[in-house]
C-alpha cells in the first residue's frame, strides 16, 4: 500500500447527507472538550465525540471502508474530532503495533470544504512521510487511509466559526 490511501466522495450522497445530518444536530449529540493528540499539558484541547455505539459509524460506514479498501479489519475504535481556529493537534503516531491503520473521513458541513474554498479554510492533515511533509486536504466527505504508525497532525481551520470534523476509525488488518 502506498503510504497515503485517498477516497474523494467516499460516502455516496444519501450516506454523507445523514452523515453531515448527525453532527448538524450538534452538542446534543455528546461532544465533549476533551480532545488531545500528545500529553494533556503541552497541546491545545479540542471537540471530542465517541462514535462506537452509534452503529452508523460503527457498521455502516465501517463495512463501507473495509469495501473500499479492499481490506478486512477489526474496528478497535471510531470517535469524532472537532477543532475551531486555534486548535491545532501535535505531531503524533495512532499506533506503533503491525497492522494497524487509521482512516479519517473529513465530514465539516458549514461550510462544505471542497476545491472552490480549501485554501481559505485551511484545516489540513500534514503527515511526515520519510521526513517529507505531504499535507492532505480536508475535502468534505474525503476518506483518508494510513498506517498507524505515519507520524501525523490534524490542523484546525484558519478561519473562526468552524468546526472541523474529521471522523477518526482507528483498524487492525485482519489477515
């Protein structure tokens, strides 16, 4: 597998529409501040939402990145992040054991960011792939498949009044 595995529309319209649905109907939903990539004292918090009870994310979508990849995972995890201007992750690695991957899917709806507005908003993942910096755009309803152990950061928007939603499902290949 290459280093970076990238699916533009990952979720077909009525999939993405409830998708983007869910998180419209907000903090009712259960975000929490509590969000970090590193050690709590030295990285700003962000929006935080656990997602394995919901069994969109946890078997829908799940079942649909295992058809798109081509490969079978047991799914160790699935939450939401949620940053605002100023909220920039740190550098970080998921995993370090064998096998496992991350796949974020990028799900921010207000506004939907696509090639007409990206550089504006901003809110890139950069990875450090073999010491070079590959920054990935966060392309409403864009899938993203890495191995766990890619060191990674997930920037928040440049602009305020945006919440940057990357779903994050956290993947040990079965073989």
């Amino acid at each position: 597998m290459d280093k970076l595995k990238i699916f533009n529309e990952f979720l077909d319209r009525g999939e993405a529409y409830e998708t983007l649905e869910y998180f419209n109907e907000g903090f009712n939903k259960g975000w929490q501040f509590t969000g970090y990539s590193e050690d709590l004292d030295s990285v700003n918090i962000f929006w935080n939402m656990k997602l394995s009870d919901e069994k969109l994310f946890s078997e829908r979508i799940f079942k649909k990145i295992e058809s798109k990849t081509n490969k079978r995972f047991t799914l160790l995890d699935v939450y939401a992040n949620g940053q605002t201007n100023g909220q920039d992750g740190t550098w970080h690695i998921d995993d370090n054991q064998d096998g496992t991957y991350t796949f974020l899917l990028y799900m921010t709806y207000n506004p939907i960011i696509e090639s007409t507005n990206y550089n504006t908003i901003g809110g890139y993942t950069d990875f450090d792939i073999d010491g070079l910096i590959t920054s990935v755009e966060p392309f409403t309803n864009r899938g993203v498949l890495f191995r766990s152990n890619i060191t990674h950061r997930g920037l928040a928007p440049q602009k305020p009044n945006i919440l940057r939603i990357s779903i994050a499902y956290k993947l040990k290949e079965i073989t």
